[in-house]
C-alpha cells in the first residue's frame, strides 16, 4: 500500500507540470508532432511490429513516430510516470502497471476475467471501462487507445496424460506447480487447484527435467522459445489468464491534436492493435502444431469448471477488494 501511495503521490505532483510540458513540448496542430514509444518489448516483438508496420505509416502525414525498444528510452515500470510528466508521448501498459496506480485493474489481470482475444475486445469497448479509463485520464494524464492481445496462458506439465488427466481444478490436486514469486502469481496457482511453487523462470527447465516441480504455465510461445516442449508431456489448455497490454498516450498530446488528427491516431490505435492480435493468435495456433510434433499431448479441459472455481476464489479475497461492485459480472455477461 505504500508503494501505491508513494507513487500516486509522485505523479499527483507531477501532473500539472507533465500537462503543461506536454502542451508546450506539442507543435501547433498544423505543424509535425513527435511521437515516441517506449516499450520493454524488442523490434521483433509482435507489438513492437505492428505499431512500426501499422500505426505508424497511418500517421506520418502529421507525426513522425520513434520507438525506443528494450526499455531504452525509460526502464521498464516507468513509461507511464514518464507520459503523466510530459516527457514520453506513448508507451505499451499491463493491467498490471496500471495496478499500481489505481488498483482496481488487477481485476483485468486475474484468472478467467477475460475469455478470450475477442472478450478482451469487447470488454475494453464496453461502457464498463469508461470509469476505469476516465480515472487514468483524469489523475495520470494517460488516454488508453486499444488493447494488444499477448496470449493464453496455460498449465504445461511432466506427467504424460495416461498418468495424469486434467479435467477439472480438483485433478490438479498435489501437483506441484511453479508460478512467478509475487503473492498475486501464487493466489493464481492455488485457485487453479495446484500447489504453487515460487521460482524465477530462470530456474524452471532444470526444475522441470529434475521433478524439482511437476509444472509450469505460461502461453504457448514461450514454452516454445523456453524449449519446456522438451522436458514436459503434456499442456492441458487451461487458458487461465488472457493476458494483455494497452496501448497509452499522452492526454496533453490527445488534447493538441486536431478532431481529424484524434481520429486517425485513434484508427491507427485500433488497426495495429488488431494486426498483432491477429499474428499472435496465429503464431499460438502454428505453434500448438509443432509442439505436438514433439510428442506433447495437447487438450483442453472443463474450462467452465476451471472458471467458476477460480472466481470462486477469488470473491472476498483482498485482490478482489478493491473492484468496483458489478464489474465482474458485466465482464462475464460479455464472454460466450
């Protein structure tokens, strides 16, 4: 709590200065803007593509946009403090990030909120987030443009399916499964039905080749790029969490531009924010062919069963404390 508090604060001081550097620093609507992205992502990460291959050639007839890739331009944490300063245009946010500021988004970074990369779509239309957008607006000087899909995460494990088949939460029972080290991770891996094991990922092949752990989650190109494929016998399709990143701007920026310049920034927002869905979601099903090839079995359980267990879990929990009243069941009603 004094983490969020000392960091709202910062930002509350800065916000005023922020406004007014980003007007200034803002060129006349008739002249050239600069837009600069700061992502921790790099070049050939499918947000970083397609905000290079598709925003930015829909704008450059008003701004010149600049992206600064592997945290280059801010570290990792802080592109948002930098944009409510005035000294960053845009940057790619987590629900996560956002968290910290205002934490009734850790609702969109919890198990089975989002369905799927269309549910996220329409969740981040929907009229239920105007509040949630209105307030980052309204105390941090960031406008939120569109939602960039990452992927589905899934629980990938050592035992082969004739040993141990995953249906439902209560299958998972025992199973020793290695979740990041944060007390929101480990919650997550409890409400699935598994006995959660905190570990840095650096660790987890050895882990998982040893029986040190029995499992681990994480979307499928990861397991890939990770080569878990190579000490694990099976992926039970969980897709527990649908994570997520958002596409930030600058308010003061916003407010500089002409309606024409808006809607187009807007649109562009929107097109990009569709071609990395689109590519990502293609890239998870290609890959889900290869990895099958590698003698891993791949099926899905009762995700019904996995959802309503989750959520379960997590009402009257203190990570659901701070959700407005009614938020979960609007998201819900927007799924399937």
């Amino acid at each position: 709590m004094t983490l969020k508090y000392t960091r709202r604060a910062v930002v509350a001081a800065s916000l005023a200065v922020g406004l007014m550097a980003g007007a200034m620093g803002s060129s006349a609507a008739s002249d050239r803007i600069m837009l600069r992205l700061a992502t921790a992502g790099s070049e050939t990460d499918q947000r970083s593509v397609a905000m290079a291959e598709v925003f930015a050639p829909m704008v450059k007839d008003f701004a010149d946009y600049q992206p600064g890739y592997n945290a280059t331009l801010f570290a990792q944490g802080t592109e948002l403090e930098a944009i409510s300063r005035g000294n960053l245009e845009m940057s790619i946010a987590s629900a996560q990030e956002l968290a910290q500021f205002f934490p009734e988004f850790s609702i969109f970074a919890t198990g089975y909120v989002h369905q799927d990369a269309e549910h996220q779509v329409r969740v981040f239309n929907d009229p239920l987030m105007d509040p949630f957008k209105k307030k980052v607006e309204d105390e941090l000087g960031v406008k939120l443009l569109s939602v960039m899909y990452l992927g589905r995460r899934h629980v990938n494990l050592r035992q082969t399916k004739d040993e141990l088949t995953v249906k439902t939460p209560a299958d998972l029972a025992g199973v020793n499964l290695r979740m990041p080290g944060t007390d929101a991770w480990q919650f997550l891996g409890s409400a699935l039905g598994a006995s959660p094991t905190p570990m840095s990922f650096a660790e987890v092949y050895t882990a998982l080749s040893t029986g040190a752990v029995d499992g681990q989650d994480n979307p499928l190109p990861t397991v890939v790029d990770a080569k878990f494929y190579e000490v694990t016998n099976q992926i039970v399709l969980t897709s527990h969490l649908v994570d997520l990143n958002y596409i930030a701007f600058s308010k003061a920026v916003w407010d500089s531009l002409t309606p024409e310049q808006q809607e187009v920034v807007q649109k562009a927002a929107d097109a990009a924010a569709e071609s990395g869905r689109k590519k990502q979601l293609e890239l998870e099903d290609s890959l889900a062919s290869f990895i099958t090839e590698q003698g891993v079995e791949i099926y899905e359980p009762d995700l019904t069963a996995f959802r309503d267990h989750v959520q379960a879990q997590y009402v009257g929990s203190e990570f659901a404390a701070s959700w407005p009243e009614g938020v979960l069941e609007k998201i819900n009603a927007l799924g399937n």
